[in-house]
C-alpha cells in the first residue's frame, strides 16, 4: 500500500504549497530591460546572452565588438552551462525608465563561481572593470555578503549593456538577479532568518544524534551525528556562509571545500544507508555499490587535497549524482525484504527529489519566484534528514524489539532448560563417567595387545605384593618372553610381529583365570601375576600356556612354530620383596630358560637369607636375598 500512495499524495502537496505560496519581493515577472521608480526585483537571466571562449583568449574589446554579436546566443536553459574550461562571456542590457538617478544591485546568486570581471560602459567606447567571485578574499567584494553583488548606477533615459566574464574550476550557473536596495536588504534579512532555522534545525538534529549514541549505544546515531555534520558543512559552504563567516581569509580552501564535503557526506551518506537498511542482507549487488561509491568519493577527496580542484569537483559531482538512484533502489530492496525503517528512508529520499525537481524547474525560469522555489533545496533537505531521523528512530526501536523477543525466546528456554536440567545432568554425569572408565582403559592398557601396559601391571604387582604380606599369602609370577621374535620380524615383518603378539595375549588371557592378572611388559615380553597360587599349580598353568602357544598356527609366518620361554618366581610371605626384587628374579630364571634351549620353564629362588651375602637390600631392615640360577 506504501507504494501506491507516496507518489501521488506529496507531488500534490508540494505544488499546492508553489501555487499558493505568494511572493517573497513584489514584483517576478516583468520585461526585465526595463527599470522604473517601481522597480523592485528582476530575474536576467532570461534575457541574457552567452558567449563561449574555448581559448579564453577573448577581452572586453574583442567580446563586445560588433562582429561577434551572432556569436551571441541566448539563455535557453535557465543559465546552466555546467562544467567547463572555457571563459563564459554574458552580456544583458538595461533600459532606465527612472525619475531619478539610482543605485541597484547586479546579483550573482552562485556563490561557487572562482573569477567574476564585470564590465560597465564608462562612457561610449570604454568599460570600468570590477573584480568579484571566490578567487579573492572576501574583504575585497563589493558587497559584503555571502553571493556575488555588485552596485550598478542608473540615471534617467540611460541604456547601457552590461558584460560579464565567468571563469572555474567547477559548473557555471549564471541565476543573475537585479534588485533595487531595499528589496535586496529585505531579501537579505529574510534569507538570514531562513538559514538560522534550517542550519539550527541541522545542530539540533546532530545533538540529538549524539544524545541517542551515548544513551542508546547504538553505532547508527555515531554514523547519523557524522552524516548530518558533514551536510550541514557542505550546505554553509555552497550557501557561501562558510567564506563569508569562517574562512572569509582563505580563498584556497574555498575552492577546495566543495568537492572535500561533497564526498565526505557521500561517504557517510553510504556508511550509514549501508547500516540503517542492513542493505548487506537483502543484496550483496548494491552492499558492493554503495562501496564503490564511496571510493569514488574519496577519490574526490585525495584530489581536492592535493591540489586538483577542477577534476575533483568532477568526480565529487558524480558520486553526489549516483548517490540518490542508489540509495533509492537499495532502499526498495530493503522495503521489500522486510526492513520498516526503509519506508521512512524511502519518503526521505522521495520528497528530496521532489524539491531537486522544484528547484530545477525554478533555475529553469519556468517557476515564479517565491519561498519554496527559492530555497526547494534547503527545505527538501531538512524534510530528508527529520525523516532519516525518524528512519534511524524505527530502525532502533525495530532491534529493540528484535532483543525483546530475543529476550523472551532465552527466558523460555531457561524455564525449559531448568526443567530438564536434572535429567541433563544424570545424563551428562553418566556420559562422564563412560568417558573416564574410556580414558582409563586408554590409560591403563595395551593398545595392541589390550592387556595392561608396563606400569599398569608393576602397579597391580605391587597390589598383590601388599595384600599377600596382610593376608599371609604366597603368590607366583612369571615373566613370558616370545623366542626368536627378531627373527620373525626380520624375516615376516613387523605386521606380521605385531600378529604374533595379538595371537599370544589372545592365549593368554583365554588361559589365564579369572583372578589371574596379564600385562604386556615391553616388546615380547609379558608379565604373568598368578595370586593365592603355589609353585605346582603355577607351573602346571604356565606350562600348559607354553604348549598352547606352540600350537598356535599363523597363515603369515610360513609354517614356523611359535615358542615361549618363561622365567618364574615364588613370593613368600614372611620374605620382604619388593617388586624390583621379585622382577629380578623371575627375570634371572627367562635368562636361564632362554641359556637352556628356550621353550621352556626355569624358576628363581633366594641362594640365602644371610645379610652378609650381595643382593638387594630391604630398606626397612627386612631380610637380604640373592636369585641363583639353578
């Protein structure tokens, strides 16, 4: 519905406001050759001739000589030349039709324009010369204020025709005016007025951006505050205010500060539409144009900085010109897609477009003179950014509510999640609890053979060690060693080494007891801890073991037998072994077994329990032993 409405209802309303506003100074359309008593107010540029000079070669002699009169061409588009490197000649002529002798004001109402000479007729051949535009200091004009002025003197009967040569860097715009004095400083007085509200209106804007930045926090006031600055910047300096209150002294500046704030509030303009349309989301095409514009604006910018005015004013002029339709469709994109703030940013735009247009029409010639078609711009440009205002406003409100909802979306998955929350916990407790058994099956085991590793089994020896001395129990190990188990691998591979390994620990633990303990102590060897087990029963289990293994038969070993040698030891109670010692001497007897042919059982016993004899001492003052091999 937004569509179909905005575009018939506010064209309406902003030509019944031209219609019906009434005229600011008397008199708007007469024949404007003619000056009585009664004149007030004249527009010439209707009744202006130009005169292009390419090679700005031209003088006052040579312009107003009569063999280039049909050079002359009239004004035919509202004295819009636009952007030029030639010197631009006009001449008008004024016919006095005064009772007395008067002082008018000659206007130039472009305050942009770099050199002004403007030639009077003194006398019937020769012209008095009188310099203006933005190329001087300020304090040099005739007239004191913000546009170009001059003072022309008329007596009664007088015809005289007037020449102007124009030359800038930027666009020549030629809204040449004539006003009596009083007329003028009414003018004056009323634009004055104007501007105090609309450069007012501009400052209260920036300190309520600033305001909702430091309340609200929001990035998008920080980027309105700037945009807003900016503008009104380079409104002050296209009004001429700037060089008539702030740089008055620096004409280099004020030929540098157009193209400078035309692309800094292009710049911030696209940063802050990017941002309040979230333009990304909706089209990554016009996300990458709003960019490059903006490069283009800063193009301008490093130009005017350094010195190259003419093509900076060019480039800034085009970003500004791309600017709007850019904006406008992104913002129909983002309309489109959802986003409300775009239907303020939409209006904004619009009705700014609205008055371009008015004041078009109005430099045109084909709008009378009046309020709204003297100062379209200025007030399609406060329309605009209260709009941007109000854009920037729904697009907070909007997150906000975006939050609320976000908001009360968590609190209900917190009264959900609390609710749940014990059985979570069980849940994540008994997963817990599988992962640690998990880690210590990883921690405690053999990942080959999956029988405990090296110091999981010595620490399950020195568990059994202390429940034997409590409980007055013996026990029996044995250390199983593979026989030739280099050769395997140096013949078969150690693929086939590690097989021979996995079918080994599979015996093992198939032959073992329950209660019987298993690990896998380094390389080949095993670690065998057979508790509440005396030497008969012990040799009876491993030699059983040893026969099993033998029987083994592996497809990759090419037929040769599997043997084990094992090395065995008896802990008995009373006798004060500590691991270290039992382990030397089962492993004394492997050494043994392996001596006597391998594929065998050998024991170690304690030579003697004399504290005389060499051997492994008990710290705790216990008995002295030494294995014998035997």
């Amino acid at each position: 519905m937004f569509s179909h409405w905005v575009p018939r209802v506010f064209p309406a309303i902003f030509l019944l406001l031209i219609i019906l506003s009434p005229p600011v100074f008397g008199q708007t359309h007469l024949d404007l050759t003619d000056v009585g008593d009664d004149f007030r107010f004249a527009t010439l540029t209707g009744v202006m001739q130009v005169l292009l000079d390419p090679e700005r070669q031209l003088d006052i002699d040579s312009a107003s000589a009569a063999t280039l009169d049909s050079q002359y061409q009239d004004v035919s588009n509202g004295g819009k030349i636009g952007f030029t490197d030639a010197a631009v000649w006009t001449r008008f002529t004024l016919a006095s039709h005064l009772s007395s002798a008067q002082t008018f004001l000659l206007e130039l109402d472009y305050p942009l324009m770099d050199r002004i000479e403007l030639y009077e007729p003194d006398g019937q051949t020769s012209f008095s010369k009188r310099l203006g535009g933005d190329a001087f200091l300020f304090s040099a004009r005739d007239v004191q204020v913000r546009t170009n002025v001059f003072t022309i003197d008329l007596v009664p009967g007088e015809i005289k025709t007037l020449y102007m040569r124009l030359t800038t860097n930027g666009s020549i715009q030629l809204p040449v005016r004539l006003w009596n004095q009083i007329a003028f400083a009414e003018y004056v007085a009323q634009s004055q007025l104007w501007f105090g509200l609309y450069f007012g209106a501009i400052v209260l804007l920036v300190a309520s951006a600033i305001g909702g930045l430091l309340f609200l926090k929001s990035p998008l006031f920080f980027w309105y505050a700037l945009y807003l600055t900016f503008y009104g910047l380079l409104n002050f300096t296209l009004t001429g205010l700037g060089f008539q209150f702030i740089w008055p002294g620096s004409p280099l500046w004020q030929d540098m500060a157009p193209s400078f704030f035309v692309g800094v509030v292009v710049i911030t303009a696209m940063i802050f539409s990017s941002k309040l349309l979230d333009i990304a989301q909706y089209s990554r095409t016009f996300y990458h144009l709003f960019w490059l514009t903006a490069v283009l604006a800063a193009i301008g910018i490093f130009l005017s900085l350094t010195g190259y005015t003419g093509f900076a004013k060019r480039v800034s002029s085009f970003s500004g010109l791309v600017l709007v339709p850019i904006v406008m469709l992104a913002a129909v994109i983002a309309y489109r897609g959802g986003n409300i703030a775009a239907r303020y940013f939409l209006i904004a735009w619009g009705v700014f477009l609205i008055f371009v247009f008015i004041s078009g029409l109005y430099y045109w010639g084909v709008l009378p003179h009046n309020f709204v078609t003297a100062y379209a711009l200025q007030l399609g440009s406060v329309f605009e950014v209260t709009m941007l205002g109000m854009a920037l406003a729904e697009r907070v409100a909007s997150l906000n509510r975006e939050k609320e909802q976000a908001d009360q979306q968590a609190r209900g998955y917190l009264t959900l999640l609390n609710e749940k929350l014990e059985s979570l916990v069980k849940e994540r407790t008994s997963e817990l609890e599988a992962s640690n058994e998990r880690l210590e099956e990883l921690a405690t085991h053999d990942s080959l053979t999956l029988l405990l590793n090296h110091h999981a089994v010595l620490r399950a020896l020195e568990g059994v060690i202390n429940a034997s001395e409590r409980h007055g129990q013996s026990f029996c190990i044995a250390i199983v060693d593979v026989d030739n188990f280099k050769q395997i691998n140096d013949q078969f591979g150690h693929q086939v080494g590690d097989e021979v390994l996995v079918a080994i620990a599979n015996t093992l633990s198939s032959s073992l007891r329950t209660y019987d303990i298993a690990g896998r102590y380094g390389g080949e060897e095993f670690l065998l801890i057979l508790p509440q087990t005396s030497t008969d029963d012990a040799s009876d289990l491993i030699d059983r073991l040893r026969l099993s293994v033998s029987d083994l038969v592996l497809n990759n070993t090419g037929g040769e037998r599997i043997t084990v040698s094992a090395g065995m030891m008896a802990y008995e109670h009373g006798v004060s072994m500590d691991v270290e010692a039992l382990f030397r001497c089962a492993d004394d007897a492997l050494y043994l077994a392996k001596d006597r042919g391998k594929d065998r059982i050998e024991w170690g016993s304690l030579k003697s329990l004399d504290r005389s004899l060499k051997g492994f001492a008990d710290e705790k003052g216990g008995h002295k032993f030494h294995c014998i091999k035997e």
